[in-house]
C-alpha cells in the first residue's frame, strides 16, 4: 500500500474537505477478482473495485481525510489482510483486519 500526499475535496463521507488520496494495492497474479472495503464504506461486501495491473498488482486509489481506517481485500470471494501492512487489529469476530492510519 502507498500513501501519496494529494489533498483534494471529495464528496463521499469518508473524507473531509481535505482528503488525501491513498493508493491501495495488492499483488494477487492469479486472481481474476480483487474488491476493497473496510470501514470507510460501512465494509460493503460489494467492495470497491480494483483493477488488475499487467504486472498482476492489482490498485485502486482512495480519498480518506486525517483517522484510521481498518479494511480488508475481497480477492475472489475470500477475505484477505494486506501482506504488505503490518499493522493490524483484531476485530469483532476475532479475526484480524488490516489498519491504516492517515495522517493530518
């Protein structure tokens, strides 16, 4: 996952008038689909979609204003944390969720 610093208004209610645009990537060759969702869309198991890249990473970027995030990737109907994200949180089910924190 990378954070780059753009700030730009956006209309969803996940980011404020000052959003930083996230990129959320997950390198998955095999998969024929990858959806993102987590707490930032009420985890949606329609997810967001992500689209595959020739190198097989598959990326989709997202605008979050300044809190922290817990998400998870759909890759073709299973719930996978983000290998590249150490962070993490147990959830309520006791299973673990990716976390990210976005900064001010």
């Amino acid at each position: 996952m990378a954070i780059k610093t753009t700030t730009k208004k956006c209309a969803t209610s996940c980011c404020g008038p000052k959003a930083k645009k996230i990129t959320f990537q997950l390198s998955a060759a095999n998969a024929t689909s990858v959806l993102l969702t987590g707490d930032f869309n009420a985890w949606s198991q329609a997810g967001l979609k992500m689209k595959k890249e020739k190198n097989g990473v598959w990326k989709t970027d997202l605008e979050l204003s300044a809190g922290r995030y817990e998400y998870k990737f759909v890759v073709d109907g299973k719930w996978w944390t983000d290998p590249a994200n150490k962070h993490t949180a147990v959830n309520s089910f006791g299973d673990t969720n990716s976390v990210i924190e976005v900064a001010a």
